[in-house]
C-alpha cells in the first residue's frame, strides 16, 4: 500500500505508469507475445488470464532476480514481447506466473482456487540458513539444499562451481544488480535465494527488516521516516506523554 500511494517503481505497468490498465487483461495481452513467439492471443482458453488484474513488476528483474537455468524464474514470471515490423521479438516486461488461478469449466473470469503457502520446506531450510548467517556459521548446507531443487538435480551436479554455494560470483551478473549481491556476504547469499524462491508470497519486506535498515535501504525505496507506524490522533490526544513517532 505505500508503494502504490508514493508511485514507487517497485511496480510499473508496460506503460510506465500504474495509473493506466492493471495487468495482465487479455484485451491488452493480445498485443503481445510470449517468450516462444506465440501471441498472447493464440493460447488456449485454459491459459488466458481472464479477470486478473495486477501490478507490473519491474521489468529488468526477469533479466537480473534470476540466472536463465534457474526453473524458478519462468515459473515465478512470464515474459512479455513485442513484435517489430521486421518481425524481431523486443523483449518487453514479466508479470506475476504465480497464483494465477484457474478458469473454471463455464466461466468467464479466473477464479483464484490456488492453495498459497503460508511456510513450506524451502522457507524453513532458509530461516536455518538466515539464522546461521546472523551466527557467522556457514549456511551453505541449506543455501544448497534449495538450489539444487530450483535448478535441477543433475544440472546442479553438474555446475557446482558456478551455483552452489558460496560459488555463485559472477562479476558481471552482479553487477548494479538491485536484486541480489554475490554469495561472498552470507547474509545476502540467503536473502537473495529467499527472494527467487519466495517471489510473491509475501516475505521480502519481512526479510529486509529482520537483517536491518541498511538492507531495506539497499533493496527497496522505503524511507527512513516510515520504517515504523504514527501513533494514531486519538492515542496522543488522550495521553500527552506520548510523542508522535519521528517524521509524521
């Protein structure tokens, strides 16, 4: 809710601007296409997205939140292309792949039937992870445990040195990356894996705020004056010892 009254760039529309068409509305999908170059317009009934209506994330966090081979990351997002006159594919914006509900046989709109988890195995394995971190113990075990899952069995194996951790480096991945930072900082090796693995499921903020403010500095556009609730009128009309809290 602050982002959206403080026009945050957390979400952005295709358009640029989150006072226009909430996303993704078949009328307005049907201009685009798919990361396979199908228009939007030629998948089935099934898979239309009919009477969902969301914010757009960023659009260079499908670029930069994942690595390519990571499952995760089309199964989290999905891409948006345009198609020039020459027939070259731009790539455009993801939006929100999860719980994304289901048309049901004989509707008109999708109805939001998905079980959304409120702690499942991967959360727990990176809170023990997080709480290592924070004890200068190695996460790793549990940082791995996650990774190998999101990337496979056997291409995990097989690229250790470059995924698992504390091996996931690349310079020039990182590089200006407002989604995550090398795995040379524990703490933001499990932040970051937190953020691939539980996208949209309403722990990123809780994240940033359990390992401190330089985090959410870093990592989001709160402002320092609103990290913590004003004290309601009423309250500091009844009880002039109160102060209201800084910055309101």
């Amino acid at each position: 809710i602050y982002t959206i009254y403080n026009e945050k760039d957390e979400y952005q529309l295709l358009g640029g601007s989150y006072s226009g068409n909430l996303l993704p509305q078949d009328s307005y999908m049907n201009l685009y296409y798919r990361e396979d170059g199908i228009p939007f317009a030629a998948e089935p009934a099934a898979e239309k997205l009919r009477g969902l209506v969301r914010f757009q994330i960023n659009p260079d966090i499908y670029q930069k939140g994942y690595h390519d081979s990571d499952l995760r990351k089309r199964a989290t997002l999905k891409a948006v292309y345009a198609k020039n006159e020459d027939g070259e594919f731009t790539y455009v914006a993801p939006y929100a792949n999860k719980f994304k509900g289901t048309l049901v046989d004989g509707g008109s709109s999708a109805s939001l039937l998905n079980d959304y988890p409120v702690y499942r195995y991967a959360d727990a394995l990176l809170m023990l992870a997080m709480a290592k971190a924070l004890l200068n113990e190695d996460p790793g075990t549990e940082i791995n445990l996650v990774r190998e899952r999101a990337y496979g069995q056997e291409y995990f194996a097989a690229n250790r040195s470059t995924l698992a951790y504390p091996n996931d480096v690349d310079a020039a991945f990182y590089a200006d990356n407002k989604y995550g930072a090398p795995d040379t900082d524990p703490v933001e090796a499990v932040l970051k894996e937190r953020l691939r693995e539980l996208m949209l499921e309403g722990k990123r903020w809780y994240d940033l705020r359990l390992v401190g403010d330089p985090y959410i500095y870093k990592y989001s556009l709160a402002n320092e004056n609103r990290l913590l609730w004003p004290i309601n009128e009423d309250a500091l009309t009844n009880n002039p010892a109160l102060e209201q809290t800084e910055g309101y």
